[in-house]
C-alpha cells in the first residue's frame, strides 16, 4: 500500500514537473525548493494548482509594469475638481461681479466740483466804493450767513430763489410773469394783463389798466382806480369798487343795485316850437342821459311840439327818453315823447298848456 501510494504521488507530482518545466527556466534545485515546505521537508504543504503556480511565477519573473507618472503643479491640481462644478462657480463669481458693478453705477454721484474764491476784508471795502467786479461769470459766490445790503441790488440776469422770498417793504416790478399759479393777498400794478384766467384772493387794487384775456375770478374786493377791461367773463364774490370808467360793450345783471346814479356829459341843446305860443322861451340844464327842460308858455299856446331837446353826440341806436312833469305848471296836460331819434327827441301836448305858465319836465334817456 505505501509502494502504490508514494507511485501515485510520484505520477501525481510529474506532470506538474513537467509543466514547470516547459513554462519556466529554474533548474530542478530550485523546483524542488518550491515543492518542499518553508522548513525544507517534504512534507506535503498547501495544494497549489498549476494554473496558480504558473501565475506566481509570472508575476515573480515577469519584467515590472510600466506605471503612469503622477502629475504635478497646475495639472494635478485639476485632475482633483469636476470640470461642471468649475464651471458653475465660475459662472455665478461672473454674475456677482456684474451685479456689483451695476450697481456702483447706478449708486455713483457725479461730484461737482466748483471753483471758489473768498472775498478779503479790502474786496469787501472796494464793493462799498466802487462798481468793483469779483469773480467770473464761471464762479459762484455763496455766503452761509446773514448778508444786509442797506443800498440798492441790480440784477441783470434771472433771480433763482430755492426757499421763501419775503419782502417786508413795497415790491415794484416793470412787469411780472407767473408760468404757474400766483397767489397775492393784496395787489396793486399800474398795468396788468393776463392772456389767461386770473384768480385773486385778496384785494385787487388798479390804477392803471387791466386786459383779461380769460375769466377774472375775485374773491376780495377790487379797487380800480383807472380802466378795466374784460375780454372774457368776470366773475366777482365781493364787492367791486370803481374810482374810474368801466367800458363794456355790455353789461348783464342779475341783479342790479345802486345807491345813486350820476350822469356826466355835456349840456344838450333845446328850442322852442310854435305850441308854446307867442314869445315862449326854453331852457336846459343836464346831460344827454339825463336833465330837466324849462319851457316858459307865451300868448296863444295850441297842441302839438313845445320843444326839441338835441343831443351833443349820437347815440347808437334811437334814443328813448323818460318824460315827467316838475311841478304843477303843466302837470294837467296831455304831454307826450315823439320825433325820437338818435340825436334828439321832442316834447309835444294834446291839449293846449295854460298861457304864461313856466312848464318843467324831467328826462332820463336810455338807449
């Protein structure tokens, strides 16, 4: 059995002396050194398969593998990161920086730089006496304190008033222009003329001439003391008091009140008719709106014209005068109007006026 044993370990063993053999170059010392265990014996020690064997000594005898050289530097600093997360941070720096230089833009103050100068004690005396010339027309001159001028300021370009302008005396201007509204408690021009609507809410006090070329609206009172001239509707919520002439080339009222009515004008001229008898004479004393005829009755009075009363200038249209008696001289008779025209009227009777008797008539003349 021991025979039969060690011939079938020996026909085991050959085959794999063998292989070694034809796959490697070491001499038998050495195959036998691979056969006999790690102290020397020959003693069976782990199976190893000849495919494993011939591995190792591949591996063992084999020439080494190239290996890939590390990079080093930039290269291998990269080879770390993920070229996408690269490029998605550089992506949002680009936007932070476009964001900040937007906005630096839009925050940024232009500076503007001005050129000063300041005024010495010895300026300041050669302003008080002489037509002295500080600075140019480029500079400006700004003073941070109270400045008093006890003589006169000329400017003869525009004035730029940032705040308040209060004026504790009389302001006087050759002409005043408002671009936009313009309050005024009080108000006195010798001229004023608006081409649009003007709206007062204090007095309005003229002494010359005013020209609206819109609606006056006039919450206070107006004293006018020259002319006013409407183009336009005015309206009035208090009082109009006029000193002066109003021309209008009509006047419409609602409701009309005076407290008295002068009329002025030359004195008309008057003539007596033959109605008035022999001898009869007559006289006037008014105006062409308004007055009182005297017609001193003769001998042999009739009906029909006593007198003609002719006016100094002609009215627009047919007169239409107004006729009471003054008195009882001829208060009985049938006196009437009649021959009315544009430059005079007559005074005529139906019945015959008593002989030698003074007749008085008032006239008011409308038109």
């Amino acid at each position: 059995m021991k025979e039969e044993d060690k011939t079938t370990e020996n026909s085991a063993a050959t085959p794999e002396v063998n292989q070694a053999d034809q796959k490697s170059d070491k001499s038998p010392e050495e195959l036998m050194g691979q056969v006999s265990g790690a102290d020397g014996s020959l003693e069976a020690g782990p199976k190893v398969s000849s495919v494993d064997a011939m591995a190792n000594e591949s591996e063992a005898d084999g020439e080494a593998r190239p290996t890939k050289p590390k990079q080093k530097g930039i290269k291998a600093l990269l080879g770390k990161f993920n070229i996408y997360l690269m490029l998605f941070i550089l992506i949002i720096v680009i936007a932070v920086v476009a964001f900040g230089v937007t906005y630096t833009l839009n925050r940024r103050e232009t500076e503007i730089r001005l050129t000063t100068s300041e005024l010495t004690e010895s300026d300041l005396e050669e302003l008080k006496t002489s037509d002295a010339i500080v600075g140019d027309p480029k500079q400006i001159l700004t003073i941070e304190s109270n400045a008093v001028i006890t003589g006169k300021v000329v400017l003869r370009d525009s004035l730029d008033v940032a705040g308040a302008l209060r004026i504790g005396g009389p302001l006087s201007l050759p002409s005043i222009r408002a671009g936009g509204e313009g309050n005024f408690g009080s108000l006195q021009t010798n001229d004023f003329q608006a081409a649009g609507n003007a709206t007062i809410g204090g007095i309005l006090d003229i002494v010359g001439s005013v020209t609206m070329g819109e609606n006056l609206t006039v919450k206070g009172f107006i004293n006018a003391g020259g002319r006013l001239d409407i183009g336009g509707p005015a309206t009035i919520n208090g009082n109009l008091n006029v000193n002066g002439t109003i021309s209008a080339t009509g006047l419409n009222f609602g409701n009309i009140s005076f407290s008295r009515i002068n009329t002025g004008g030359p004195q008309p001229g008057i003539s007596v008719s033959g109605a008035a008898g022999g001898g009869a004479t007559a006289s006037i004393s008014g105006t062409d709106a308004s007055g009182i005829a005297t017609i001193n009755t003769g001998g042999g009075t009739g009906t029909g014209i006593l007198a003609t009363v002719t006016f100094t200038s002609a009215y627009n249209g047919t007169a239409r005068p107004v006729l009471t008696p003054n008195g009882p001289g001829c208060a009985n008779i049938g006196y009437y109007v009649t021959n009315m025209t544009a430059t005079q009227f007559s005074i005529a009777t139906a019945t015959n006026p008593p002989a030698g008797t003074t007749c008085r008539f008032n006239y008011i003349v409308v038109n």
